[in-house]
C-alpha cells in the first residue's frame, strides 16, 4: 500500500509539473512576442520622430544602458524580497501600462507633431514629450527585466523542484520559444507598419499590449495555483559551492567515471546519502557570508540617496562569493562582439552588396542555427555533464568565428590597417559609422529616409563575395556554440544560486552584460569606418577567446581540473 500511495504521488506531481510547464511555455510565447514587436517598432518610431538625424535613437540607447547598470541590481534585489505574486502581478501592470502610454505619446507625437512644437518657446512641449518616450520606455524595459528574472530564474525552478533534467529542457525550450519569436515578430510588425503607418502602428502596439495585459495575468495566476511550491515562502538554504564532494545527477555520475579510469582516489566518500564534510576554514567562510547576506542594511538620508549603488556593491560582493561567477563572466565576455546579427554588422553586410532579401534570409538561418543549439543541449548535457557542455560549446563558437577573422584577409574585405594614416582627412567627416550602419539598417526595412542629405557617399559594393560569405558563415555557425554556452551558464546560476539571492545575483549579470555591450559600441565609435571594421572583428574575437578562459578557470576551480587526461595526479605519476 506505501508503494502504491508514493507511485500515485509521483504521477500526480508529474502531472502537475506538466501542465504548468505548458503554461509557463505559452506565457513565454506571449511575452517574447511583446518583447519583440516592441523592440522593432520602438527604434522605427524614434527615427520616425527624429528623421533628420539619430540623437534621439543613440540618447535613448546610452540612457537605456546606464539605467541598467544603476538600477539592475536594485531590481533583482526587489524581486528578491517581494513575493513571487506581487512580483508578477506588479510587473505585468506597469510593464504594458508603460507601454501604452508610450505608444500614445509616440502617436500624438507623430501624428501632431507641428501643433506640439508650437505650444512652448523653442520647441519645450515636444522636448518634453521626447524626454517622457525615453523614460516610459526604459520603466517599461526594467520592469521586463524584473519579469524575466522572476520567472526565468525563480519560477522555473521552483516548478522543476529539483529535477535537473526537466531544468534543462525548459530552459532549452524557452530559447527555442524567444528565437522563434524574434524572427517572426519583426517580420509581422514590419509588414503592419509599412501597409499602414508608424501612427497607426503605434496604436495596433498599444491595442495589443492592452488585451496581452489580462492574458499574461491569467496565465500566471494559473501557474501560481498549479504549482505549491510557488505560494511557499522563500527561505534561505544551506547550499554549498559545487565541488567534487557535492556534485549531483549527471555531473557527478561523469566525475566519478573520470575518477575510475584515471585511478585517482580524490573523492574518498562516494555514498551520496551520507553528509559532505567541510573543513573549517569553509565552514568560516560560509557563516561569515550568511551573517553579510542576511544583515540587513541601516538606510540614512544620505545612503537612501545612493541605494543603487549600496545595492550594486552588495550585489557584486554576493556575485562573487558564487564559483559560478567565473561563469558569468564569461558569459559577459560574450555581450562584447560585433559578431551576431544587429544594426552594426547588418550595415557592414549590407555596404558589401548583400541585398536586403538575402540579410533577412541570413537572419532567418542564424535563428534556424540557435534553435538547433536548444534541441542539442538537454542531450548533450545528459551525456557529458553542464561543464564539459560548456567548455565544448564556447571551443565550437570560437571554432566557428575563426572563419570570421579569416575573413577579414580574403578578397573583397575592404580592411585596410594603415587606413587611418593613409586617409586622415576622411577621419574629419562629422558623420559616423554608426549611423550610417543605422540608417542603413532603418532604411532598407522600412524605406524612410534617414538623412535627407547623406553626408558621406555610400561605401562601394565588394569586388568580391569571399570575405562576406565567410564572415557570414561563421556568424551564423557559431549560433549553435553561443546558445549552448548560454543555456549551460544559465543553468549553471540556476542549480548554484540560492532562492533568496537569485534576483540580486541577475542582476548583477544583467549589469555585467550591459557593461560589456556598452563598451562595445563605445569601441565601434572609435572605429568608426567599414575599412577598419577588422579591428572590431579581431576585437570581438579576442574577448570570445577570453569567454572560454574565464569559464575554463570555473572548471578548473570546481573540478580541479579541465579534462581527465590533464589531472594533476597523473601527469605526476608520468
């Protein structure tokens, strides 16, 4: 009779699992599809506001990133010590309020431009209204950050209870999810906007987010009911670095087979039921930072002005008590490249005689490439374990973007080292790169016009298509390694991170990516021009390489080793 009422539970509670994972899965559609539809029509509607020029579009994106890096961590923080219902409920609310309003600002401002302008001396109502787009949109993109972690690094564990192998697959099925949707969203957008207009646009964005508003709500408050482990109280629990003594599941089943076939004798307890023992200088360790984390801060005026950046320096200190912070820096490391489909290289590809159907077609096959990385990650981690997924998925990416930095020497790359020095008086032209990648990118999908007067002539089409094709086929290659590294450090934070720091700790990461994309668009300006775009691409490669270090130096530290065949106890043996 025990063995029947335990075989009935677990089939309940399987059951219960799988149908909030359906839920959790038509949730994400749902929002990813926001997320992108947003993203697309926003930078159309700022350069469809500020045709002349892209101040507006570059304002926004400067203030977007350092509002992240400021107020990221304080976000995850909240999410830390708000409930996981008013949480959800809150972000929900004031994300598609925000973006609402926003799109009802963008209408009156497109559509009545003129009027605006004239109600205040120089222009001071339209300015204002400029200033309010900018603020709704980044409130509307921090409150989405707050969604994503709430549900992406808490909801989803909770759901899976423990069960690493149904982590993986959610978390593989997610991305697929967010790849799908950032192809086809952008492509119906686009097809709305350039049909109708940008005003009638920007109310069908209104419209849409209004109605998702309440099915975003139901959703979660049906995945609130379904699972109970949701409606618990988060507690802190005892967890312990991932090390040798503590691995589980698959990482642990190919520790031990590692251990056995080089005869080393490191781990001497492999009874998994038994207690693992900490010796007392980690023990100290950890009841020090027990006593940081659960102290709670004593505000003052002075402190209350500066809290983000209290929070930013807490956050940093809990980051990096984790092992796997090494992991998340790695994975920062990836945010600096200018290898990955956006405005930058589309713009690049696109002044090299790639058309307009074929850069879509590329978009398309770099998407199709992500997808098949999320269909190989539950399975390539059940064979060889997250950290050799990792180590193998970044060596692939590197493996791959190395036709890129081939690319740059092969005919019809317009590289030229010595450009700087041979051309200087072009380097006096007001205009850059950037924005001519930008308008670039703006007008060939949706044929406005951004610079009525061009201040520099287009750069000639390559004489030959080697250098572009190689660059786009590692591009394009490399998908399958970034997604799989993604997906392997994501999970990674998931399993290591305890329930009570999981929003403070991505929002730490969340800052270290923006940082990193900031710097990288900071290096673009200095390298403004198609002729020295291999320094970027030799840039971008270089900080790939030092991705897999970092994450290499996680390994190194958890295992005590990268591969069996390195071990310590063996080469001494030699």
């Amino acid at each position: 009779m025990v063995k029947t009422h335990f075989v009935l539970f677990n089939l309940d509670d399987k059951g219960i699992k799988g149908k909030a994972k359906w839920l959790v899965y038509l949730n994400h559609f749902i929002v990813g599809w926001d997320d992108n539809i947003w993203w697309f029509a926003l930078g159309l509607f700022l350069v469809e506001i500020t045709p002349q020029n892209l101040q507006f579009t570059a304002s926004y994106g400067l203030v977007g990133g350092i509002a992240v890096l400021l107020f990221g961590t304080v976000v995850g923080d909240w999410v830390d010590r708000t409930s996981r219902l008013t949480v959800a409920r809150a972000t929900v609310l004031v994300q598609n309020s925000a973006l609402i309003v926003c799109c009802l600002i963008v209408y009156v401002v497109i559509e009545y431009k003129t009027d605006v302008a004239s109600v205040l001396p120089n222009e001071g109502l339209l300015r204002m209204c400029y200033a309010l787009i900018i603020i709704i949109a980044i409130l509307s993109n921090l409150t989405n950050m707050a969604r994503k972690t709430a549900i992406e690094r808490d909801w989803v564990v909770e759901i899976c209870d423990k069960d690493k192998d149904m982590l993986a697959t959610l978390s593989a099925t997610m991305r697929r999810i967010s790849l799908l949707t950032m192809v086809i969203a952008p492509i119906v957008t686009g097809q709305i906007l350039s049909r109708t207009s940008h005003s009638t646009g920007a109310l069908a964005v209104a419209g849409w987010n209004f109605v998702t508003i309440f099915v975003e709500y139901a959703l979660l408050w049906k995945i609130y009911q379904e699972v109970p482990q949701l409606r618990r109280e988060k507690v802190r629990e005892e967890r312990h670095q991932m090390s040798v003594g503590h691995m589980q599941g698959v990482d642990m089943i190919m520790e031990f087979k590692d251990l056995e076939e080089n005869g080393d004798h490191m781990v001497t307890n492999v009874n998994t039921t038994e207690e693992p023992v900490r010796d007392e200088m980690a023990e100290q360790q950890y009841i020090k930072k027990m006593k940081f984390v659960n102290e709670k801060p004593k505000y003052t005026f002075l402190t209350s002005l500066c809290a983000s950046f209290i929070t930013l320096r807490r956050g940093w200190k809990i980051f990096r008590g984790y092992n796997v912070a090494f992991a998340g820096l790695s994975l920062a490391s990836l945010y600096l490249t200018v290898l990955g489909f956006h405005s930058i290289t589309i713009g690049y590809a696109y002044s090299q005689g790639l058309s307009e159907d074929l850069i879509g077609g590329l978009l398309a096959a770099a998407a199709c490439s992500g997808i098949i990385g999320t269909f190989l990650y539950p399975r390539i981690r059940m064979r060889i374990g997250l950290q050799r997924t990792g180590l193998y998925a970044l060596a692939a990416e590197i493996s791959s973007l190395t036709l890129c930095v081939i690319s740059i020497f092969c005919p019809g790359s317009p590289f030229d080292p010595l450009y700087f020095s041979r051309y200087s008086k072009v380097i006096n032209n007001t205009e850059t790169i950037t924005e001519s990648y930008l308008s670039t990118f703006y007008t060939n999908n949706t044929t406005v016009n951004v610079t009525s007067e061009p201040t520099t002539a287009p750069a000639p089409f390559a004489s030959s298509y080697v250098s572009i094709s190689l660059l786009m086929t590692g591009i394009i290659g490399a998908r399958i390694g970034l997604w799989l590294a993604d997906l392997t450090i994501t999970q990674l934070f998931l399993e290591s991170v305890d329930v009570t720091e999981r929003g403070i700790v991505a929002g730490v990461q969340n800052a270290l990516n923006q940082l990193m994309d900031m710097i990288k668009y900071a290096i673009v300006l200095l390298l403004p021009v198609p002729e020295v775009f291999g320094y970027l691409v030799i840039i971008s490669y270089c900080f790939i390489c030092l991705g897999w270090i970092l994450f290499a130096v996680y390994v190194k530290k958890t295992r005590g080793y990268l591969f069996p065949c390195f071990k310590p106890e063996r080469l001494e043996y030699k």
